[in-house]
C-alpha cells in the first residue's frame, strides 16, 4: 500500500470579528502539551495569526481523517483557551490595516526582507498531500504525468473567495496570491530526475531563492520526506473534504506511476495552457466550465467523472472507491467550500460566515 500524509494550515482568529490575531506560539504550545497532540505534530508557520499541523505517515483514509479530526480538536480546544478559534480557509476574509507579526526565525525574517509586501500579504492557507515515491527518478516521472490534473484539485479545493472583507470573484484567491512568488504555479515537465535536480540547483545558484522550501511550486518533490507533495488546493472546510482530495491524489500518483512503469507516452500538457487552466479553475472553481487536461473547455461534472475514471482502478487497489465517489458527487451537488462562504456571507453577512468557518473546522 503507498502510504500518505497530510499537512494542513489554519486561522487563529477572534471569534467575533473572525479579525487573525497573533497567537500561534501561545496555541502550539497548549496544544503540544495535551495528551493527543505532539509537538512535532503542530509547527509554526510564517505568520503569527497562523498554525500547521501534519499527521503521521498513514496507510488507508479512515487513518488519515481520524489524525486530522483529532489535531484540529487539538488547536481548537488549545485555542479557544487562549480566546481565539481555529478556522480552515484559504484566506484570511477580513484582515486588520497593518501587518500581521513574522514568525521569529531565521528564514521567515529573510523572507520578510527579501519581499516585505508578499510577506504582509501572506494571508493564505494550504493543504498539502505527501505520497509515498520509490525513490527520484520514480517521483519526477509521476510528476511529470500528475501535472495536467492539477487545475481540476484547484477547482475541488476552492476555499479562498473573499479577501479584505469582500468577495475577490476568484474561488481560489489563495491560488493567486500564491503565484506572485518567484517560483511558483504548475510545475515545469523534467526530462528524467537529473535534468529536475539541475535545474533545481541553477535557481538555487541564481539567489533569487535562498533554500528548496521556496520552491513553491502546486507539486514538487519533497526535500525532507520520499514523497511527492502535492500543495495545490486550499485547506478545506472539512475533514471529509481533505480526505476526499488526499484519496484522490494518493490515486493520482499511483495511476502515474503504473503508466510510466507500462511504457504508457507521456500527456502532452503545454506550460502555458497549464498556466491557463489553473487560472480559470482559481477562478471559477466548480461554478462554470472546467478545463480538461488538454485543454478543452467542459462541464465541471464531465471533467470530474473523467478523472474519477482514470484512477478507479489505484481508488479500488486502495479500497477507496465507495468513499471518494460519494465525496466527489457530494462535492458537485453541494458546491465548493468558496461556495458555501460566499452563501452564508450573502445570508447572513458576517455572523453567519464566522459560524460557518468556526463550526465546520471542527466537524466530523
């Protein structure tokens, strides 16, 4: 079984202004001392109005959503002694004039230095899908064949419509400010790992980019871990969600996988049309046409349901199938969680929307 692990960032936010405030060491340290979290479960990032938190190395989904349901209960519990909340969105909704504080490290105070306002505007939040690679060579030929499927996991993961108090008309407004670093968007096809690893090396070399952790490419090769991370959707509302799209791309990776070991030719994915489908998946998510991987505008449905079919049979390997589909076509019923903001935004303005956020981080 290719096993799988999920990193997942969040919110600190007062409960009635759903403003971030800036008390992540004060949260992490609660919640490492509690008796179902550890401290290497729940880290730092680069804002102080933010938390991340990353479960152990699973084996199945049933795993990976109890990890995630007891860590986000973990932070709430540490956060709410702390009188603030946790909330799983993209970007921060509502946001005060001024900055909020960096992260007292090394890298995060370079990175400050080196893009102040980037930094500033780093209100976002991901979620990120490890999967298990059996080595290099094997990870750059799954990425290279992942690559045309990552606009469709921006589209499902849309959790990011509103920034500054209004609505951005994205569905994934993080999956735009993201974009503005140096090296970011879809990944760029490779040769083979060599031809990964140097070029890797020459942006290294350029100083444009200080360390491989900003590479922030939506999927890349894993420094730390043998994994391929996955990083292009939002962090989702839901636990069931974030289960949903850590199936789905466990599944994606090991059809990739599968497909280079048999021979199968390459997707013939253009960078700029790729660049093109994840903007227009940004920005309508599953509310309008959806590119396929060849760039061919579809129903959302359609697009979906031919995804759905090409990793059936890693879904079914994994015993995945029943759950997943039930997921993807409550996804397509139900809306986005872009979706669901935008609606209790419109019915119920700011009440509703921070209930929303706050209630739903925490379900089951």
């Amino acid at each position: 079984m290719i096993t799988v692990g999920v990193e997942e960032e969040f919110f600190l936010v007062d409960p009635v202004t759903c403003l971030p405030v800036a008390l992540a060491d004060e949260v992490r340290r609660a919640a490492g001392l509690g008796p179902i979290a550890e401290n290497e479960e729940v880290q730092s990032e680069l804002l102080q109005s933010q938390i991340e938190v990353a479960t152990p190395v699973c084996s199945d989904l049933d795993e990976v959503g109890g990890h995630l349901l007891r860590l986000r209960h973990a932070l709430g519990t540490a956060a709410e002694k702390n009188g603030c909340r946790i909330v799983a969105t993209g970007t921060a909704p509502y946001r005060e004039p001024g900055p909020v504080p960096v992260t007292e490290s090394a890298r995060y105070l370079a990175m400050r230095s080196q893009a102040p306002q980037l930094v500033d505007e780093q209100l976002v939040n991901g979620m990120h899908v490890h999967v298990a690679v059996p080595g290099r060579t094997a990870g750059v030929a799954a990425l290279n064949r992942i690559r045309p499927w990552l606009p469709v996991l921006v589209a499902m993961g849309s959790n990011s419509p509103l920034w500054d108090g209004h609505d951005t008309g994205f569905a994934s407004w993080r999956t735009v400010i993201f974009g503005r670093w140096a090296v970011s968007g879809p990944p760029p096809p490779f040769a083979d790992a060599a031809d990964h690893d140097r070029r890797v090396r020459t942006l290294l070399d350029s100083g444009v980019i200080s360390d491989t952790g900003q590479i922030y490419w939506q999927a890349r090769l894993s420094e730390r871990y043998p994994t391929l991370e996955v990083r292009c959707t939002d962090v989702q509302l839901r636990v069931d969600a974030a289960v949903m799209l850590a199936g789905l791309v466990r599944a994606l990776v090991t059809t990739a996988l599968r497909a280079e070991e048999s021979g199968a030719p390459l997707p013939d994915c253009p960078p700029e049309l790729l660049q093109a489908a994840n903007w227009h998946a940004a920005r309508h998510g599953l509310s309008d046409l959806l590119m396929d991987p060849e760039g061919r505008a579809r129903r959302a449905g359609d697009v979906l349901c031919r995804l759905l079919d090409s990793v059936t049979p890693a879904l079914e390997e994994a015993g995945d199938t029943r759950e997943v589909t039930s997921l993807v076509h409550r996804l397509l019923q139900q809306g986005t969680p872009a979706d669901l903001q935008r609606r209790a935004l419109a019915e119920g303005g700011l009440p509703a929307l921070a209930d929303l956020l706050i209630t739903e981080t925490v379900a089951p």
